[in-house]
C-alpha cells in the first residue's frame, strides 16, 4: 500500500515536472509545442508538390511529423530547424534510428536567425505572431518558385494561392503571393 502510494505520488511528480517545463519551455522559446495533424501534413506536402529536387525547411520541427514524412515519402532534402532542446534530441535520434539519414538536417536554433535562400519549400504551423515577424524575412531571402505552406495561419498581407478548408492549410507562391487577391485566391476543400 505504502508503494502504491509512494508509486502514484512518483508519477504525480513526474507529470506535473513534464508539464511545468512544457510551460516554461513555452514561455522560454517562445511556442508551445502540437504535431501538425497528419492530414494537414499531407495536404501540405502535396499542395507543394513536394519531390525529390526540392529543399524543405520546416520552420519549428517539433517532434518531426512533417520532417520525416517529407525526405522518406516525397524524397526530399529537409532542413528541420527546432529551438526547444529536448525535441532537437528527439529529433536527432528519430533521424540516426531511420532510413535517409542523408537528406535531413536537424538545425537546433531559431528560425529567425537562418538563411532561406536555399529553401524551395517552407512548411510552418506557428503562431499568428511568428508569421508576422517571418514575413519580411521570407520576402528578402525566398528564391522565385518557392512555396510556403502554413497550418492554422495566413501569411498577414500575403494572398494564398490555395486554401484547404478540411485541413486548414494555405498554399503561398513567392512571389505572386504579393499580389493582390482577385488574381490569386484559389479556395479549395469542404465547406
Ligand atoms: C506547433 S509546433 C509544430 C511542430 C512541427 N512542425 C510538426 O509538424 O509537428 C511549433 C514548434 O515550433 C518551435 N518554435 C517556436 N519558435 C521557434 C523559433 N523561433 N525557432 C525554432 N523553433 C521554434 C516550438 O518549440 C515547437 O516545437
């Protein structure tokens, strides 16, 4: 009884220390953490047509749901680029354990302070200010041809080219995703 108890009391201690640092974490690096749906994964990487001559990074790679999925489905190179520690470690060992090793780069830092002129693809699921604050850096450093794809949130003052409704992910072409939106908006998806 007294071990059940001294049991229970562990695990109590040991959920409320993993939740105590996924706040702090949150805080500390700025988001919380989610894996992107594995639809919305999917729509994402099609609707960018995602293949084997393409540059993915995924800005905030998390746990590695779109990652992986791009270089081992779609053969792509992948950058993941990830700030919080424990999901770089994560995100390391899933990479040394799997296949295609070669084609992913596990980046620990923060995404604001990379260069996307390589990038022929930016997968994002972030928060509403982080799409902000990237805007201005897309545009000075995107190639021609790239195409960004966001879960849950719009580029502000860009025009999607598509939009998936069921998945709720936008498709951006830079640079048409400039213009403005009579020419460009194309909704796809449910009602
Ligand atoms: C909603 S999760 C998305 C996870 C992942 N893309 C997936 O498909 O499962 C957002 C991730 O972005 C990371 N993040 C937030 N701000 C960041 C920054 N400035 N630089 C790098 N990673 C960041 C968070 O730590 C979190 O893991």
């Amino acid at each position: 009884m007294v071990l059940i108890t001294f049991d229970l009391a562990l695990v109590l201690l040991v959920g409320a220390a993993a939740a105590a640092y996924f706040i702090f974490a949150s805080f500390v690096f700025g988001a919380g953490y989610e894996p992107t749906p594995r639809a919305a994964v999917e729509k994402m990487l099609r609707f960018a047509e995602v293949g084997p001559s393409d540059t993915v990074y995924d800005l905030g790679a998390g746990t590695g749901a779109i990652v992986f999925r791009a270089a081992r489905i779609y053969r792509a190179r992948v950058v993941g680029v990830e700030v919080e520690p424990i999901r770089v470690g994560i995100l390391r060992l899933r990479r040394r354990l799997g296949p295609f090793a070669d084609r992913i780069a596990i980046h620990w830092g923060d995404f604001f302070h990379l260069d996307y002129r390589s990038a022929t693809v930016v997968t994002a699921f972030l928060w509403p200010g982080a799409m902000t604050r990237l805007r201005p850096k897309l545009e000075a450093e995107l190639p021609a041809g790239a195409r960004v794809v966001s879960h849950c949130h719009r580029i502000p003052g860009w025009t999607a080219t598509a939009y998936d409704r069921p998945t709720d992910v936008y498709l951006y072409r830079w640079p048409e995703a400039r213009a403005p939106p009579s020419e460009t908006a194309r909704p796809t998806g449910g009602s």
